[in-house]
C-alpha cells in the first residue's frame, strides 16, 4: 500500500534551518510529483510548493521563494523540504502529498516543527 | 494567488445533509475542473475525499458528492454519520503548478 512516513518532531531558534524528510514507498517514486503543504496551530491548510520527482522540477508559493528548498532522492524514493531563516510564524506542521496532477492522495503523518528560542 | 472561501462552521443532525461551499475566481476553481476536497481530524494527515470536482476515491461512500458551478464548487455530505465530524478543506489546481486551499469548514455532527 502507498506510505508517505515523514521524520520526526524538531525544534529550531529563530533563524535556524529545518529540513524534513518524506520517505515514499508502495509506487513507483517518480510516478508522481510531491507536495508539501503546512498548517499553523489553529489555522487552515496552506500549499507551500511542488516538486516533480521524474525531473526535479520545483514550483514553490511566492511567500517561499528564497527560504525554501524541495528536493528529492530518487534511490531511497525519499523527498525533502528544507526551510531556511525560520520564524516564530513557521511553528507548524508540515506534511508532504503525493499529487496525481489536481490533488493530493495520500500524506504523510505529518512533521511538527516549532520554532522557539 | 489568495485563499479560497469556504463557511467556517457547518452542522447537522445524524442522517441530514449538510453542503460546504467553496468560492474562488476564474483563476482556480473557475478556470479548471481540478478542485479537491479533503476530511481532516486533528492529529491525523488529511483525507482525499472528492477530487476533479466530483470523482470519489475508492472507499469513500457516495454519501459524499461534489460539484461545481462557476467559481463555486461544493461539498454535499448526506446521511450525516458522528464519523463525518471535523474540518473539511477544498482545492484547487490555480496554474501554473500552484495549487490553493481554503480556510477550512468545521463540521459538526449533532
């Protein structure tokens, strides 16, 4: 069956870097693009960007452009989103999406990170 | 591009109906028929319930259906069961290889 497992909670100051992983497996990896998307506490759903796993092909929400990198390892089928000079208002959790072209249908269990000094 | 419009709050009684609206502009649920819906419990990952506007995925009952009209779509859950409680979100393809979400629908089962 498809499985997105995503790494472990983290804890980073303000200015610091995180980067989370999302390892695929039950497909074949680069079928099917990723997306990551992050909720807040208490707030909706918000589509960071996306990445094609077959080329590497990145688009990311203009809010991100310059802090975020998404990046994937087709060997371990494994992708990754890094998110540079993190502020208190990235305190969130973070998932990845397999996207068929329109949606997203599966997800990983989701990665919190919370920014604190 | 902004974030979707959708009611923050909806409910029924067990066995009712209840619809979701989902408003955007002729940039995203207008302008394509790729508008996603997606059921989501706190602590757990969301759940594709409607894609392409109105196909379900396997597994998911026909109690579930969508459409769209325009730049609304919505969301359409009968027979209303205490499972079908919690934040419902929609999507929608905006160009591009962006995609937009939005505010989230709190459904309550009363």
């Amino acid at each position: 069956q498809v499985q997105l497992v995503q790494s472990g909670a983290e804890v980073k100051t303000p200015g610091a870097s995180v980067k989370v992983s999302c390892k695929a497996s039950g497909y074949t990896f680069t079928s099917y693009g990723i997306s990551w998307v992050r909720q807040a506490p208490g707030q909706g759903l918000e589509w960071m960007g996306w990445i094609s796993t077959y080329n590497g092909h990145t688009n990311y929400l203009q809010k991100f452009q310059g802090r975020v990198t998404m990046t994937t390892d087709t060997f371990t089928s494994t992708a990754y989103m890094e998110l540079r000079r993190l502020r208190y208002d990235d305190t969130a959790v973070y998932y990845c999406a397999r996207g068929p072209f329109g949606h997203f249908d599966h997800w990983g269990q989701g990665t919190l990170v919370t920014v604190s000094s | 591009q902004s974030a979707l419009t959708q009611p923050p709050s909806a409910s029924g009684s067990p066995g009712q109906s209840v619809t979701i609206s989902c408003s955007g502009t002729s940039s995203d649920v207008g302008g394509y028929n790729y508008v996603s819906w997606y059921q989501h419990h706190p602590g757990k990952a969301p759940k594709l319930v409607i894609y392409e506007v109105s196909k379900r995925p396997s597994g998911v009952p026909d109690r579930f259906t969508g459409s769209k009209s325009g730049n609304t779509a919505s969301l359409a859950v009968s027979g209303l069961q205490a499972e079908d409680e919690g934040d419902y979100y929609c999507s929608s393809y905006a160009g591009s290889n962006n995609y937009v979400f939005g505010p989230g629908t709190k459904v309550t089962v009363l």
